[in-house]
C-alpha cells in the first residue's frame, strides 16, 4: 500500500481514466491500474479516478474502492490521484471519501449529489458540508465537479462562496465541465484562490491565460502527450503554443462528435490491440461499426495515432 | 420475516412512503414502518418503499435494504409492497433487487440508470436485462418509472417494446410521474397489458376510466383515505366520483405548490405531533418558517385535516 503523502494543489493536465471492465462488466483493477501508469507515463501530472469519463456513477462503492487499493498498491502515488467520490447518498460520498483519504488519497474530486433538480444552493451546501465533517480530515481537498449537461445540478457561485466561507482550507477547486469559456472565465475571475480546471482542452490554452490551473480532461486517456506539449509550450512561454492548441482542438472535435466514452475505449482498444478496452457499463454502449470506421477514417486524416504504441 | 407470497398484479392507490430519519439524517425503520402499516390502514392497497418520495437515491443500498428487512419483520406482506430498487449502478440495482426478490417482495419499481444522459434505448434495454437476468427470479415483476423531470432520462415506447418482447412475463407496468395526461395516456392505449400508475392524483380518474391500473402518488402519504374515496367510488360507477376527484385535485394543487418532499414531512410531522418527521436527507431542505405557515394556512381553507388523528 502506498504510504500516505500531502497533497499538492493539483495543476497541470489530469487524466480522469477510463475504467477497464472483464467480461462480467465488473471494473478490471489490473487493466485499469496499467492504463493510469501508462497515462503517468504520457505526461499527465496526474490521474483522476472515477470522474464521468471512468463511469464512476455506474460503479458500486465498494468496486470503487477496489480499483483505488489496486492503484495504490500497484505503487501509483496517491499524491498524484484525485478521486472521484461523489454520489447521490450522502452515506456513499461519505464512505469513498473517507476511504481515499485512509489510504492518502486527499484530494478527491465530488459531484454534488444529482437526482434531486432544481435543489436550493443551501440544501447542496449541506450535502458537502455533511461529507467534510463527518470525514474530519483537515488535509482533506474538494474539488467541486461542475458538470450541468449531465448531473443536471449546476455549481453556483454563491454555493462556492458558502462552503469557501465555511471550509476554507478544504475546498480546493472546480472542474468546470460545462464547456463554456465564458462560464469557466468567470469561475477564475470570481475565485482566484481555487485551482480551475476546464474540463475539454479545446480551451485550455485560453484558460491558462485567464488563470486556470490546468485542465481535467477525457481527451488525455488517448492524446496526453499533445495535451501536455501545449502545457509545457505555454509555462515556456513558447510561440509555438498557439499552433500546438489548434492542434489538440482539432483532435478533440473529432473526439467529441461521438459519444465521448465509447469513443474513447475504441481507439484505446485499436491502439493496445486489446479488445477486452470496448466493453462499457451499460447504459452505455461501444460505437456502431459504422460509426467506429468513420471515427478512424477522420483521426487518420488528423495524422492522429492509431497505431499500437 | 414475512413469508414469501406470489405478487398479484398491482391494482389501486400505493403510496410511496417517506421515509424518516434519525438525528443522523440515517433512515428510521421504526418510524418509517410505523408509517408504511398507517397508510395500509389508511386505505391504500400498497406501499412503494424508495421511490422518489422516500428520498431512495439518497440512501446507500444496505440503508434500503435494512429498512425493507425492518418492514417484513414487522408484518408487513411482501405482496403489498412495490420495493425501488433502480439505481445508476447496475451492481446497486442488482443487489437491491435481488434482496427484494429473496425476501418474497417480488415487485419492483425500478428507475433506469440516471446520471448519464441522452443514451440510447439500446443501452438502458442492457441495463434492465442485466439486473432482470442476474437475478434470474421467474415471479419477479418490474415496474418502469418514467420520471424524466428528475432523472432526465425518460422510458421510452421503443424502449418498454423491446423489454416486453424479450421479458413478457417480468415487465409488469410503469409507473408515469411526467405529470402529463397526455403522455399517460398514451402508455395506457400502447400497452394495454401493462399497469400503468399515473405519479399524480390529479389525473387519477380521468386515467382509470382510460385503462390505467391506479395511482402512485406522493400525496397519499397524507392524504390517503380521500383519494381512495375516489378509487372506491369510480370501481362501483357512482355519480359522486366527479366531485370528490376534484376535492383531492384541489388538495394536489396546494401541496405541489411547494417542494413536495419537505412539504409532506411538515404536514406528516404537524399532524403526528412528531418534529422528527421534518427530517430530510441533503440535498433536501426544510420548508422555510414562512412557506410552511402558509402551506397550513391554504390546507385549512379547504378543510385538509392537519390535526393530530
């Protein structure tokens, strides 16, 4: 088991992973813990467990909490994971929160619970608050997962204010997966303390120069190393940064025409040679043949590698 | 424990109880089931455990299933009750339902997997089958609840097509909480082999005399014995049906004014004389001072009971 570690304000380019499943579609803790070296390898500053991206919310707690001991005692630094522990039931955000961070795992990544709509920005701030104390870690970092397209219960910035107000040193961040440059632009210029994370690189670049701490984004499972060469040309100060965004943005298009997920898993399946990387939890499901083809046709014209590495 | 009984096709009002909390905000079985055997008295012919009412997605499944299990233990029949048992996680739902099933309450409400978005029939068909097979229970009846103003993600008639054609003898209704007669009636004129609940009182009437099988509605937890007037008057065809549906559509408008979870828990808590009852689980909140004074005061304009029994 990795041994505990402070965390480090997260910043840079985060991979939230994909999850690997076996034939019963359970998730595959040795195929996944190989693929977040891999993306270590490639360059991320660090790996998110569990965001949308890795299914999370199809995925019982305690195979959560499976995955998170395999990576851990696989010799992945629990410093450069944020984990994705946010649930409908309080009890559940509860139980993988205090887990992570038992294990060292600080810094943890929480949807506000999502079936409830429409809920007042004081009963979302309860449900964090709940979490927080009952975990009692002062190391303890939440980043907020602001994700309206799908969980459908946006971050307000008076609900930001309140548990910054309340849990100063706890609440770390914003993973600003709206999409919106204007939206996330305001997050930075609202909250500058806070590390922002814009969740697609097609704005990175843009976001870096307003502040942004970096970018958790789906892309990287397949494009980490593009991604980090804008990073690295933009903390350079490099002239070429522009050139290597237009890049990245050109790829995510094609990325994001599909649905995201099974795209994600059909060029890592194609590249690793490893069919076992198409399976999906439903209620997802792998790209149509046909669809799957044409993904391929468009990434080539990109020069976009396919190839096994 | 109760003993296992054959499910017999579920007709006529349920209500899908609240559920209580302790000062933990954890569910109260004592409470909850002193609850579930009132309404039974009250006059509904069953009772949905977890529904969206009884905050379900707010608890983790071994919170749910204790309940069910304190439910059965104090004699409450299996046959009379509807257990929810949908959640994003396949391997939640399945343990949920297969618990229910093993404990002889056969019938299940379940919601499809709700955080991911605009999925495709196909992939909420898998998610269904594969709780539907794993559990492999020939007496099982499932329920589909279409609830798409909270999950988002709505029941098809594509969708209840192919779940019937593959599961004809497990696919027993859907429970239709759109609120909108239109859609309602639709699913009856498709399906007409199916129960189809209506979630609102409000349309009870007009959705009997169309061919649906009842209602599940949140008002009956308080307003249970009025709302069977109207279910006993339209089964023995009597003239005064008119008249009480619009005394409880009246009733409905005033509750569904409010939040409807917390503003149930107030009344239930005022008439019982039990603050306990004002008890909700975060995201959701209690009704303000203000909102609850006015919600007593329009009740008490229609002569809605709210004195202790």
């Amino acid at each position: 088991m990795a041994s505990s570690e402070t965390a480090t304000p997260a910043k840079g380019l985060w991979a939230p992973a994909l999850t690997a499943l076996d034939e019963d579609l359970a998730p595959d803790p040795g195929r996944t813990v190989a693929h977040v070296r891999r993306l270590l390898d490639e360059g991320c500053h660090g790996v998110a467990l569990f965001g949308t991206t890795g299914e999370a919310t199809s995925f019982s707690v305690d195979e959560r909490k499976a995955v998170l001991e395999a990576a851990l005692e696989a010799g992945v630094p629990a410093g450069r994971l944020m984990v994705g522990t946010g649930c409908c039931a309080l009890t559940d955000s509860l139980e993988l929160t205090r887990h992570a961070a038992g294990l060292g795992c600080k810094r943890v990544l929480m949807l506000p619970p999502f079936y409830y709509k429409g809920v007042s920005d004081e009963g979302l701030h309860a449900a964090y608050a709940e979490v927080i104390e009952r975990t009692g870690d002062e190391a303890l970092e939440v980043v907020l997962y602001h994700f309206p397209r799908l969980s459908a219960v946006p971050i307000t910035h008076g609900l930001v204010e309140s548990l910054l107000t309340a849990y100063p040193g706890t609440i770390a961040g914003i993973k600003d997966s709206s999409g919106d440059p204007e939206g996330c632009a305001h997050f930075i210029a609202r909250f500058p303390d806070l590390g922002i994370f814009p969740g697609t690189e097609a704005i990175m670049l843009d976001m870096l120069e307003k502040g942004a701490a970096g970018c958790i984004s789906a892309s990287a499972n397949v494009n980490a190393p593009a991604i980090r060469r804008v990073w690295d040309a933009w903390q350079a100060g490099r002239e070429d940064r522009e050139s290597l965004q237009d890049e990245i943005t050109a790829t995510r298009l094609v990325l994001q025409a599909n649905p995201m997920i099974p795209t994600l898993k059909q060029i890592l399946a194609h590249r690793l040679g490893d069919s076992a990387w198409l399976r999906l939890r439903p209620p997802l499901t792998t790209l149509a043949g046909a669809q799957a083809a044409q993904l391929e046709t468009e990434l080539a014209r990109l020069g976009f590698g396919l190839a096994a590495a």
